[in-house]
C-alpha cells in the first residue's frame, strides 16, 4: 500500500517514530526469502514471530535477541531489494529491484 504525496526523503531525515510510522503493517517482508542467483524471492513461510492474524511481530522490542538476522530497516537497507514493491518504503525509489513475490510466481506458471 503506497502513501501517496509522501516526501519519503524528509521524512527519513526525521526521528525514528517517524521513520516507523511509515510502514503500513502488512507483514510482508517478514515472510522468508531466498536469495536465488541474486534475485530475491518470497516464501509463504512467516516468521516464527509474525502473528498472521494481526500481521503485527510478537517480539519487535526484543526481536534482536529472540531472532537473530531480523534486519531493522534503514535508509540504505530499504534499497537492497528486500522490501516488496508496494511498501511504502520504496515507493520513491527509482528501479527499485522488488523481488518476486510466490503467488506471482503461481500466476505466472499457471
Ligand atoms: S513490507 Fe513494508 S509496509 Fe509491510 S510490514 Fe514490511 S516494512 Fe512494513
Ligand atoms: S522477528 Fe523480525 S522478521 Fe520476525 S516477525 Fe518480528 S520483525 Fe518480523
């Protein structure tokens, strides 16, 4: 979900509550993912943390401890191309490099 007429580069300048306010809490990018050739795919598999219903983690405060290799989202991480194409994260970020999602996948081999 895109956040239209946001300046998403004034805004990364602000504090962190800022920073967070910016996700719209989809859970998505906590599916894993597989790095295949150097392209990224998800999985329908959720974190162990994510809690499917409410698409909110159980552990944020702790996530560092309770799931090591859980990324905190910076400016420069934002542009790796984890982070789906509709977050809106990335939503001003020019060939940004989304990666596959797996129902596309599905749609594209059926
Ligand atoms: S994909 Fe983007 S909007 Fe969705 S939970 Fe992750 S950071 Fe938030
Ligand atoms: S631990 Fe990290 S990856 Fe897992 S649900 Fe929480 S924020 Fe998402």
């Amino acid at each position: 979900m895109k956040k239209a007429g946001v300046d998403m580069k004034k805004i990364r300048e602000k504090d962190q509550n800022d920073w967070e306010s910016i996700c719209c809490r989809c859970g998505r990018c906590c599916y894993e993912k597989i790095d295949f050739e150097g392209k990224i795919y998800y999985t329908d598999l959720p974190c162990e943390f994510l809690d499917t219903e409410t698409k909110m983690c159980r552990v944020y405060a702790d996530r560092d401890r309770k799931r090591p290799g859980c990324i905190r989202l910076t400016a420069a991480y934002v542009k790796e191309g984890f982070l789906p194409a509709d977050c809106p994260y990335v939503a001003d970020i020019e060939n940004y490099p989304a990666p596959s999602m797996s129902d596309e996948d599905d749609s594209e081999n059926s």
